[in-house]
C-alpha cells in the first residue's frame, strides 16, 4: 500500500523537506511505495531572510524570489493551494478551492505570520521588515530622515519560553541603521535608541540575557553611539503624537519606530484546535526530539510554528529537516522514529552593513559570540546570492 506524506507550506522548511524525501526516499518512491506532496499557498518561494535587506536597499523583489517548482525534485508533486481546515482524525485536509487532500503522514511548514493589529497604534505608526511591502516602506523611510530619533523595540509572543521571529535580526538591523545613516552623513543629526522587554520569554538563548552576549553587545552599541535601555516592553502607540508607550509607564517619542511585531500562527493552525499557546498565538506543541506534534503520532511539524525554544528563523529549519526526514524514513521502513533534534540552531548574523558574526547553539549550549569580521560578513553574503537555493533544493 502506497504511503502517502503530505507537506503543507512552501518555504524553507518544506521545501527542503521535499526534496530530502525524495532523496531519502528514492528506492520506495521508485518502486510506487511512497509518494510525496507539497502544498503551498504561493507559485513562488521568497527567500524571507532577504527581506531585512530590501529595507536597506539591497535586494529587490525579483532577487529574493525563485519559482516553486524549480526548486523542487521532479518525483514531488506541487499543488498550489491554501489550507482552511486540518481534519487530523480524519488524516486530511481542506483547502480554499474545496479541494480536500488526504495523507499517511503530514508535515506542517506554514511558518508564522506578523501581528502588529496586536499592539493598539502599531500598524498606523510601525514599521517592519518581515514582509517585503512593510520592508520597502521602511526604506523610504531610512533614506529619507535627516534629523530625529529611530526607535527600535522587541516584542516577544506571550507563549511561555517562546521566541520572537529571527532572535538576531533586531540587533543586525540596528547596526545596519547606524552605518547607513553614516554613509547618507547624517548620524550626528540622528539618535538611534535599541529597546527590550523586561522579561523575556524565552529562558535561554535570549540577547542581552546571557552573560557572554551582555559583555559583547552593550561594548558594540556603545562604540557605535547607539542607545539601548532593558525595561520596555511595548504596549501601545500613539500615531498621532509619535509615542510609544510601555508597560512599565515608560514613554519615548519617535520618528521612525522599527520593532518586531508580535507574531502567531498562520490562520489554519491558529484555528486547527491542536494549540494550547497563549494568547492565541496557535503554536504546535511540539516533541522537543522527534518533531512530532503532541498527541498526533503521524504529524510532524518544523519551523516557525512550532512551541521551541529555539529561533524561529531558516538556521533552524536547516537543522530541523533531517531529523523529520529520517523519523519519517525510520517510520515507513522500520514503524518507528529513529532521530533527534538536538536543538541545533546555526547562522551568520549581519553585524552592520559588511561584517558578519558566525554563532551557534543548542538545547544545552548558549550562543557563543564570535568577533564580527569582513570574511563573516562575506560568507553571509555568500549564502544570501547563492548558497540558500543550493539549500532549498536539498543540495547542501
């Protein structure tokens, strides 16, 4: 009997799993054994770490952007529709064309979604850059201001021990902004302030938590003249007078206000009534080694939806998809998982507009800060040209 695995979502995540499949795979998928099927609600797949670089200027729509079937091995099946509905005793899905699509085993990728209508005055006076529209507003923005204050918050999901999307990138843009308003000669005329909550959810692994990173970071801010303040966690806006204000009681005027909004689950999982999370963030609870859902033993879930305290960003998925790849092959070929995710996160941050800081962590070890350096900085760019498609396509 042909097994069939079902993959819903067509970034990075999915898409690696797809092409690890077949390869994985390949003597069932000859033989008519297994079969394989990614969803996704797009013809296209956004490289979604580019879109920090479209708020500086350095990348463009076309640039970030390759056709979903391209990057995909031929023995995948691509469908292009949107999930409405997860029926998980029924072992099937419903989707917006009314289609329904059934499964062996299931493996959700749908990533998570920004929610700045969350904070009252937010999405009439923030700016973000976790979505390419949001991203290109905000660089009119930075190449605009001449004079005045750019705040920059951190919000962080109200699911306990929970991360916000991309744990480095307020800290990476932050130092993009101060050289670019070097470069436009305006930074005397230009305070830039780095804010974060008074608690955090995430117990470990969270920036200016961590005793290493807190003896790195603050010397860097400092010599670059940037302010930065613990102690506010963003409760409302005011667009009309520019202020954000805190739940502390805390006010700080802006110009340009760049936080990272809160953030949920895409609507299907928000509403798949799998989620215990907070706030109705819909994150999957989530098997901290098998990848398995909690109490679905044939759904498997990566990335950006899942309940780890582990960065929500592509490092993860690149260390994520193997181990779901492997448990799926252990459960066709022997009926059981055989991996574990160690909590592995692995990337290179953008530490300013040409350096780069390789880091590194798991369950078990803290982020361990390295000297930003040029040769970082061109290894991200390596990997921002070129290498993250060779890894879509399961080829690194």
């Amino acid at each position: 009997m042909t097994k069939h695995i079902l993959i819903v979502g067509g970034g990075i995540g999915g898409t690696m799993t797809a092409n690890h499949l077949v390869t994985k795979l390949y003597p069932e998928i000859q033989r008519g054994k297994v079969t394989v099927t990614l969803l996704s609600n797009s013809p296209w797949h956004y490289f979604k770490p580019a879109f920090m670089y479209v708020a500086f200027n350095s990348f463009y729509l076309d640039e970030l952007r390759r056709k979903q079937r391209t990057l995909l091995r031929p023995e995948v099946e691509f469908v292009i529709d949107e999930v409405q509905h997860f029926d998980f005793s029924a072992n099937r899905l419903e989707c917006s064309s009314g289609k329904h699509y059934g499964y062996d085993y299931l493996v959700v990728a749908t990533g998570c979604v920004p929610a700045p209508e969350r904070i009252e005055g937010l999405p009439e006076a923030g700016d973000h850059f976790y979505q390419y529209q949001p991203a290109r507003r905000l660089a009119e923005k930075l190449m605009s201001i001449e004079k005045g204050r750019i705040f920059i918050t951190v919000n962080f999901p109200k699911t306990h021990n929970v991360p916000h999307q991309c744990g480095i990138a307020p800290i990476e843009t932050t130092l993009m902004v101060d050289e670019l308003m070097r470069q436009r000669g305006v930074r005397n005329q230009v305070e830039i302030v780095y804010t974060y909550p008074t608690v955090a959810q995430l117990l470990r692994n969270c920036l200016f938590l961590q005793e290493e990173t807190c003896e790195v970071l603050p010397s860097i801010f400092e010599d670059r003249g940037i302010h930065y303040q613990r102690g506010f966690t963003l409760a409302q806006v005011d667009p009309d007078r520019r202020i954000a204000y805190s739940e502390e009681g805390r006010e700080e005027e802006f110009d340009i206000l760049m936080g990272t909004p809160p953030i949920r689950a895409v609507n299907a999982v928000l509403n798949s009534g799998a989620s215990q999370a907070a706030d109705n963030e819909g994150w999957l609870p989530t098997d901290h080694e098998t990848m398995k859902v909690y109490g679905l033993d044939n759904v498997y879930v990566l990335g950006d939806t899942v309940d780890l305290p582990i960065s929500k960003a592509g490092g993860s998925c690149h260390s994520q998809s193997p181990v779901v790849v492997n448990n799926l092959a252990g459960e066709i070929r022997f009926g059981k998982p055989v991996d574990a995710y160690d909590g592995r996160v692995v990337a290179i941050a953008q530490m300013g507009l040409e350096n780069g800081m390789p880091l590194w962590y798991d369950y078990e070890v803290d982020v361990k800060p390295t000297p930003p350096n040029k040769l970082g900085g061109l290894m991200r760019k390596g990997f921002n040209r070129g290498v993250y498609w060779s890894v879509a396509r399961g080829l690194v």
